[in-house]
C-alpha cells in the first residue's frame, strides 16, 4: 500500500504493517504543492496567502505523519512506527538505504511523475520575501520534523546500515522517464 494521501490503513488490517516515508524540504514541498494545484488540478484560483492559511496545506508533512498538527507525535510515530524514513535531497543514498533495511525485497527502480513543465510559479513563491514568510509560518513544525530527521533519525539508521551491511551501494541510475 503506497501513496501520497495514505494515512494510517492499520485499522482495514490485521497483519503488522512496515511503514517508511520520505521527507522533503518543506518551503520546496509547500510552494510545489501549490503550484501543482493552480497549475495541473486547475483549483479554485486562490491567492498563496489564502491557500497557505487554509489548515489541511499547513505543516502537510507532520499533519500527515501524525494526523494532526502535533510536532511531538509525529517524531514518536516515527520513532516506534516506521522502520525507515528517507529524505528527497538525499534520494539515492535513501533508497539504497531502504533496499538494505527493507523486510522484503525491494525493486529500487523509478520514475519521475507530477514534475512540472516550469517552475515559474513555485520559484517566485520562494524568491518573494514576503510570500517566503508565510512559506515559514505555514511550514514550521514539518522544518522542525526535518531537522529531527536528518539529525537525529536518519544518522541513526545510516549508522545501522553500515554497521549491519558495511558500506552502501547507492544506485546512480537517473530515474526511469
């Protein structure tokens, strides 16, 4: 079972579930999420500062970890619940990561998809000081939960891997187009 709106399915299940996400830099996730929603889903044309106060687009990471804007909950879903958490900015290593750790065998093969044809939209949402400012306010508790992830989490299980398996073989394949 995999995809972006999955939330917790253990109450359709009766077996024990492995979970594992990947995390993405915020500001990025946040000002592509809106770009695609103006751009591709043709959404109801709202302003960023209109869209980004609207709750379900807030601190989207966490909210979807968690269930709720809870900081603290997340990290301990994670920490008892997810037998692996990658990060986007370190792709390949993530996945290399992931294929060792997995349970199961893992095809680590990939594909972009939702990649926009310009980014137009999401770079002057980054490049604008004050848009900027609502990108942090919207996004604050998902950069807390990064920042526990990539000093906390991720160096953890990266020192599991290398001790279990030795060094990494991290795939350089360019995503399958």
């Amino acid at each position: 079972i995999s995809g972006h709106s999955l939330n917790n399915p253990s109450f359709y299940l009766s077996e024990k579930i492995e979970y594992y996400t990947f995390l993405r830099d915020p500001y990025l996730r946040c000002a592509s999420h809106y770009q695609y929603h103006q751009e591709v889903m043709k959404a109801r044309k709202a302003s960023f500062e209109d869209w980004i106060q609207t709750e379900k687009w807030r601190n989207f990471q966490v909210r979807k970890i968690a269930g709720e804007e809870n900081l603290q909950k997340a990290i301990d879903l994670l920490e008892s619940d997810y037998f692996f958490v990658g990060l986007v900015d370190r792709f390949a290593e993530s996945l290399a990561m992931l294929k060792a750790l997995s349970p199961y065998p893992l095809d680590t093969r990939h594909h972009c998809k939702n990649v926009a044809s310009s980014n137009s939209l999401k770079d002057r949402l980054l490049g604008d000081a004050s848009t900027f400012e609502r990108l942090k306010e919207g996004n604050e508790l998902d950069l807390e939960l990064l920042t526990y992830v990539k000093d906390v989490f991720y160096p953890k299980q990266k020192k599991a891997v290398e001790q279990r398996f030795g060094s990494l073989e991290i795939e350089t394949q360019k995503p399958v187009t």
